[in-house]
C-alpha cells in the first residue's frame, strides 16, 4: 500500500490473488467449506472496517511501495498457527502483517474469497497446493 500526496490509500491488484498467501494457507482456503468461508468473509469485513478507518500515510513512509505488489507468499500460516482452524490462522496471519502490507493483505483475500464464492475453474485446493508449493 502507499498514499498518494492527497493522502490517499493505494493497493496493487493481483492477476492471482493467491499470490499473496502462504501455500499452507492458501491451501486451507481453498479446501475450506463454505461455511467456514463465509465466516472468514465476516472476519474479513471486519477487519476492512478497521483498516480504512486507522489508514495513516504518517504512520509510515510507503513512498518506496509504490506500484509495488504484496510479496508473494507474505500472507502466512506459518506465522498464525497451522493447526488452528482457518478462520483462526487467516486471523493471526493477516495480524501479522506489517502495516504498508495489511490492506494489501485484506484485499487479496477478498479477492481470493470472491474467486472461491464464484466457483472459477481456476480455484482448487488442488491447484493451490501445486502452484505454490
């Protein structure tokens, strides 16, 4: 994310949003119910709610962010618990995050979440596990 010199907020879409997520819990989220889904959307809006409301271009300098994608990979399982329940490890990953990636962060999983809810030929656990593996 970076803000323009109105002060606004600016996140790089992703052809795949798969790209910003961890295998494992890529994998989770695809292979996820879709009742567990919809409560990772809940968390998810919220979490949207949050974010737009504390956005700070003084928080951090992003200038150097500009136009520049999340790392892939960045949003990670590894960093929220791999064993807990993907509501839970989506949760603590997107908490991990750094804030100049954050929105980045929330946005590819609505993106992702988006994908998964239209059923797109392009979105499988199966799929998931061998691209980003």
């Amino acid at each position: 994310m970076w803000f323009d010199v109105e002060g606004v907020a600016h996140t790089v879409a992703l052809p795949d949003p798969g790209w910003a997520f961890e295998p494992g819990l890529l994998v989770a989220l695809t292979a996820a119910e879709p009742e567990e889904r919809a409560r990772v959307r809940k968390l998810l809006d919220g979490l949207l709610d949050v974010a737009y409301q504390s956005l700070d271009p003084d928080r951090v300098d992003t200038a150097h962010l500009v136009e520049e994608a999340i790392p892939q990979g960045m949003v990670g399982a590894a960093r929220a618990g791999g064993r807990l329940p993907v509501v839970e490890r989506t949760r603590g990953a997107l908490r991990a995050l750094p804030y100049e990636f954050r929105l980045d962060g929330l946005v590819a999983l609505e993106d992702l979440l988006d994908e998964l809810d239209e059923g797109g030929p392009d979105v499988s656990a199966e799929r998931a596990h061998l691209e980003y593996t």
